[in-house]
C-alpha cells in the first residue's frame, strides 16, 4: 500500500490543479490493466483500474495526423501499479479516433519500465471507449 501512495499523491495534486478550470470528463472501458474502466480528464489526464492494476497517464504531446479528419496521435507519461505490488513507469504512444459525438476509441503502446523487484523492461498495449459528458 505505501508503494501505491505516490500515485494516488500525484493523481490528487493533478486533479485539484485542474478544478478550478471546467473540466471536461470521459469515462469508459477497456483493456489495460486487464478489463478496466476509464476515466480521463481534460484529455490530458487517463486513469485505469482493472482486475490486473491501476494506470495513469498523463498526456505530452497531442497531434493530428490529419488536419480533416478526427484522427489524433499522442505521447504521454505515467505510471503503472499491479494489484501483486508490481509498478513502474510507462511512455504511451498512441491513437485516437473520435467516431460519433462524444463518443472516442483508443489505442496505445507503453513501454514500460518496472521498478519494483529491479529493472525490468517491456512493452505494453491498451485499448478502450470512451463517452465524454461535456
């Protein structure tokens, strides 16, 4: 649990740092930390937490790959905790597309860097849907 604080500490100070803006709110589901429900906010911030673990992202970098379509790229930042106390850091690279008012799909590769039990590389994958209420 003390491994998970930091996250949690980063993601409070994030969203309190966001508040005062009028936030634009996303929830869905996916697959990232296996079966996972989404919450992302402003499109900068994606959260995750599934039966594997809990994500969260923050969002660099966000492009359009082309200006007339509703196809995006990003780079982001964030973290990763896996409910066996596994964690670590992650860069995701991925795409968007919005499909229908509101509506968005994504997917996104992570490699990722566990720092729990030593240095450990891989490479990660995720995928979901999400409804925007704004």
């Amino acid at each position: 649990m003390k491994k998970l604080l930091p996250l949690l500490a980063l993601a409070a100070i994030s969203s309190n740092s966001i508040a005062a803006e009028d936030p634009n709110i996303s929830v869905g589901l996916g697959y990232d930390q296996d079966l996972s429900v989404i919450f992302d906010l402003n499109s900068t911030f994606r959260m995750t937490a599934g039966n594997d673990g809990m994500a969260m992202d923050y969002v660099i970098k966000r492009g359009d790959i082309e200006s007339e379509t509703d196809i995006n790229w990003f780079l982001g930042a964030g973290g990763y905790y896996e409910w066996d106390d596994d964690f670590g850091a992650r860069l995701p690279l991925g795409v968007e597309v919005h499909f229908a008012d509101k509506w968005e799909i994504y997917a996104q590769v992570h490699p990722e860097l566990g720092i729990s039990d030593g240095l450990d590389f891989g490479v990660g994958a995720s995928f979901g849907v999400t409804y925007s209420f704004k």
